[in-house]
C-alpha cells in the first residue's frame, strides 16, 4: 500500500512540474523582475512618439485603453530594455493592422528597419493576413504563425512577447505560434532574403525600445500593458 502511493505522489509530482513548465516558455530558469503596469488609466507615461516626447496626435487613453481612430506616429517607450516578458490585449477594427516593437533604435528614421516586429492584424480582411509571414503574430517577413488563432476584428486577442537573450516567443490566446533565435545561422538567412537586408543593423541591439506602429489607418485599441524584466 505504502509503494503504491509513493508512486501515485511521485507520477502526480510529474505532472503538476510538467504542467507549470508549460507556460514558462523561454522564462524559465530566469529570474524575473515584479511585473509592471506600462499604461494608466487615463495616461500613457511610459510612451512617447518616435521623434518627440508625448502622445503623437491621434493617440489618447481613455478608461485605460490607449487607442487611435487612424493613421497616427508610432510610439515608443521612454526606457531601453534587454531581457523581458511583455503582455497586453489588443484589437483592430476590419482591415486593421499594426505590430509590437522591441529592442528598437534611431539608427535609421523609422523604428521598424532597426527592431523585429510581433505583428498585430485582421488575418481575415488585410491583405498580409494572406501570408502566414505577415499574418497576426508572425515575427514579420519572417516567422510564419499557423492559422486559426486570432480573433476577429472588434474581439480582444491576448499577446504575450518573450525576449530572452536571443531566444524569442510570440504567443497569442494563451497559445505559442513563433520561436526563434535571433542571430542564429537560420535568423540570417531569413533577414538576408527579405526587405531588411537592406538595413545592416536590422535586429542586431542586445537593447532598446518598445514601439507601437501607428501609421497604418483603422483603429487600433490595447489595454492592460504589463511587462518584467528577466535577468
């Protein structure tokens, strides 16, 4: 009786870790800082535009959703970050597109020739919902995400962004669809066979900024933005 329960206990012990493993993705192992709130309820203090302090015209926050009606300057945050966990709801309105930025620089004049892009879409009416390198949740022009995950225009989709050294994760609803390695010998290949060749610096920071694209028409709303640093 008693071997038969130690080995009840022991398969139990098992599972529970395989159960917490599974949702730790590329976190687990790393110590992981408190979570913080990028996004207050009537405020965005963390943000700023891509050439000037401030909400660039077009974006404002109301009940704590930051939100634009349409075409408007990217964001980015007023801190540079390296290792981190990101997390955040959006939606689009038909035709909508946008993406998340990270590890961004000013090296060239737009935050998207320097930082890899999660992208934000309406898979069902946007063009680039066609390709799965360009659909929600891709790692743009070059990570596919499968189909079938995102929600339609107007409904919340949950995201959550890991970026851990060159280990990188895109969920969406609580399902992963992108991993890669940044700067690993397929990375490259990929990056050289797509329009950001043409940018030598192109996801090279170990850190830098967030960014929010903007200057694509439709509406875009996000809420409950929180992030932690891993180390």
């Amino acid at each position: 009786m008693g071997v038969r329960l130690s080995f009840v206990l022991g398969i139990a012990a098992v599972c529970c870790a395989s159960v917490s493993g599974a949702g730790a993705g590329g976190t687990a192992g790393a110590s992981k800082g408190a979570w913080r709130a990028l996004l207050e309820m009537s405020s965005a203090s963390a943000w700023r535009g891509w050439a000037a302090p401030g909400l660039p015209a077009g974006w404002r926050v109301v009940n704590g959703v930051l939100q634009k009606q349409g075409e408007a300057g990217d964001l980015i945050t007023n801190e540079s970050f390296a290792n981190f966990e990101l997390e955040l709801e959006w939606k689009l309105s038909k035709g909508g597109n946008s993406g998340l930025f990270y590890r961004g620089t000013h090296d060239y004049d737009h935050i998207y020739w320097s930082a890899p892009e999660y992208q934000l879409l309406d898979d069902a009416n946007e063009p680039d919902g066609k390709d799965r390198k360009t659909a929600a949740a891709s790692a743009y022009a070059l990570y596919p995400a499968r189909p079938g995950v995102v929600l339609p225009h107007d409904h919340w989709n949950k995201t959550r962004l890991v970026v851990n050294g060159a280990h990188v994760e895109h969920w969406l609803n609580g399902q992963k669809l992108v991993e890669y390695e940044l700067l690993s010998a397929d990375w490259r290949s990929r990056v050289a066979a797509s329009k950001f060749a043409a940018f030598p610096h192109y996801g090279l920071a170990k850190q830098g900024f967030l960014g929010i694209q903007g200057d694509h028409e439709g509406r875009l709303a996000i809420r409950n933005i929180r992030f932690r640093e891993l180390r």
